[in-house]
C-alpha cells in the first residue's frame, strides 16, 4: 500500500504539501481540481500543473478525489450523454497525465451527510458526527438554512450556496428513480467510460454512500457487501472497482468490514481508513483513529487489506480538530498525521509478523 493524505490544492486547503512531506511514511496526497464543477471537462494544463505542483514538492499525485458525477447522469436525464462525454473527456485527460486511479460517487443530490460539524468529545478535540433523529426532525432546506446561519443544528457540509437555490429542482429530478434505476443508470455510466478506463488503465473506485442508507428518501445503494458485489458483477472489468471506506460502510454496523474488505479482493482500488464511535446506532462521531477510542478493531480492518494483498493508495480519513487547529472539518493537520502514523504502525507490525 501507499500511505497518501487527502489534499484540496494550494488555494483551498489550510495544510501544505511541505507539511504533508513531513509525515513520517506518507508518500503521496490524493488531490482534484477543486473549482471545477460536477460535469466540466478538465483540461490537461490544469491536470499536469497540479501534478508538478505536487512533485516538486517531493510527493507523488497518487490519484484523484473526486471527478464528481453530473445529476443528470445519475438521474439517467436525457442529456447525461453530454455529461458522460465531459467525463470521458476528463478521463482521457488524466490518463495522458499518468494518472491511473479516479474516486467518485454516485450519491443523489448530496455528498456524505453530518449534522454536527464540530461535537465536542470529552478531550476537547471536536468531530463531525450524525444523529438520526435530529435529521428525521428536519426537511432539507431546514438544513441549507440552518447551514447559512451556521447554527448549532443540522448542518450538512458540500452543500454549497448555488446547489441550495436548487434543492427543489434536484429532488424533482430523482423523483421517479428508484434503487433499480438508480442501479441501471450507474451500469449505464459504467459501460459507457469503461473503454477509456482500459485505454488508459484507470482504475475507478466508487465512493460508498454515507451515512449508509437512505436519507430524505433518495435511493442509495453503495451500502454494503449485497450491493457493491452485484455493481462488481454488472459491469465485470477489473476497472470498475471501489474505494473500501471504513468509516462510509462502518455507519451501518450490520456491515462485517473485515469480510466485506475479503470478499472485494482485487477491486479494491483505493481505502480511507477511520474509526467511528456510536453513541447508539443512529448516533455516531468521528473518532480518533486508534481502535480504542472508537467502535472498530482497525487492527482488523488493516489486516484484512494486507491479507487480499491491497497495494493501493490507503489514506487516514476524517481527523478530529485538535491543539488548536483551524481547518476545514475533518481536514485537518495533526490528527490526520497521527491516524497516518498509527496505520503505518499497524501495517508494519501485520508485515512483520507475516514475514515470521
Ligand atoms: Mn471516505
């Protein structure tokens, strides 16, 4: 595996590559061209001076997070054609940049969903965390206002002020997809980009839905193990594969990580690895990495990526806030650097005592 930090590219995120570099055993970030929207073509300037960027800097582009996935694909609108020839186009791009590992999700409407950005826990560090009940007691544009105000209610982050003004149109959209269509646009996507994905030997790993289940009744099906093997099976390519995120399946704890994790072996193509505590199994925050502060063996979880012989890009996940630290929740420094180190840690001790 190849230890990598999650990074938004020097006009966006508050931690620097130079930083990053000084991570003991991380050796690459995943990065995107933030700025550009859900169905932009990306231009190969743009692409290979991000990846200088990072080079020079000592560190490798080990893959891209996200190419976001217009609506109207995802919906199976009448125009995605257009759409899905931008991301083909995207893609050719990236793989004359030499880039060969794309994240994406196929989420309606919104990205992953918390409705607390900063928790306090008894240390003092704060987290993003979810509580069911406090989404049931509210509609979505409830959240995007109690965003704007930046209240201590819901907020749901990546809901960004111009998606808001639309929220109403978005719903409409999906209002007659279904698990079933929602599945059958997916392998429409995925039929169509796969040859460029051999072309150029991308490997694309879908993003799971998070929280694992429906919210706001939109269909989710990256959920868990069921799901995700009948995606591998729909479109049989060893470059349809997926991002294996604990902390994204670990929501639903009827989902066996470990076994999920052996039962993907070969299309598992890039993995977040974090810790979650529940509180109640509609209740979760986002723990330190370490086993004992959250709910999950990670011990587990690492080994069984060592035991499918995983040799992706691996990242620690969301971080707490932590000495003070200003950052963009979840996205910080420090406490990312420690999960880095940790799972270093563990990968290190699994190898050598295999090697016994
Ligand atoms: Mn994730």
């Amino acid at each position: 595996m190849q230890m990598t930090l999650r990074w938004y590219g020097s006009r966006f995120d508050t931690v620097t590559l130079q930083q990053i570099r000084q991570i003991p055993g991380v050796t690459g970030v995943i990065s995107t061209l933030y700025d550009t929207a859900p169905g932009d073509v990306w231009e190969l300037d743009a692409i290979l001076a991000l990846k200088k960027e990072i080079e020079e800097a000592g560190l490798s582009l080990a893959g891209i997070e996200s190419v976001n996935v217009h609506d109207a694909i995802k919906a199976g609108l009448p125009e995605c054609d257009r759409y899905i020839d931008n991301y083909i186009a995207t893609l050719e791009n990236l793989g004359k940049a030499d880039i060969h590992l794309v994240c994406y999700n196929f989420m309606p409407v919104f990205d992953w969903t918390r409705t607390e950005l900063a928790r306090v826990r008894p240390d003092g560090s704060t987290v993003l965390a979810y509580n069911q009940e406090a989404v049931d007691k509210l509609n979505p544009e409830e959240m995007f206002s109690s965003i704007s105000g930046d209240t201590n209610g819901a907020v749901m982050p990546g809901w960004e002020p111009d998606r808001m003004e639309h929220i109403k149109e978005l719903f409409d959209m999906y209002r007659d997809v279904d698990d079933e269509k929602l599945f059958a646009n997916l392998k429409y996507f995925l039929e169509r980009i796969m040859p460029v994905c051999d072309k150029y030997d991308i490997n694309m790993a879908i993003h799971p839905d998070d929280p694992a289940w429906s919210v706001f009744g939109l269909p989710r099906i990256i959920i868990n193990k069921e799901n995700i093997l009948r995606m591998m099976k729909m479109v049989d390519n060893p470059h349809n594969g997926v991002t294996f995120c604990s902390g994204s399946y670990g929501t639903n704890l009827k989902n066996d990580l470990p076994d999920m994790i052996r039962s993907l072996k070969g299309r598992i193509h890039f993995a977040h690895v974090r810790n979650l505590k529940f509180n109640s199994p509609t209740d979760f925050e986002e723990a330190a990495h370490l086993s004992s502060d959250g709910s999950f063996d990670m011990y587990e979880i690492m080994l069984a990526l060592y035991d499918i012989g995983f040799t992706g890009p691996i990242r620690p996940d969301h971080g707490r806030m932590i000495w003070g630290e200003v950052a963009m929740p979840g996205y910080g420094l420090y406490d990312r650097a420690l999960g880095a180190a940790y799972l270093n840690g563990l990968w290190e001790a699994i190898e050598k005592s295999h090697k016994k």
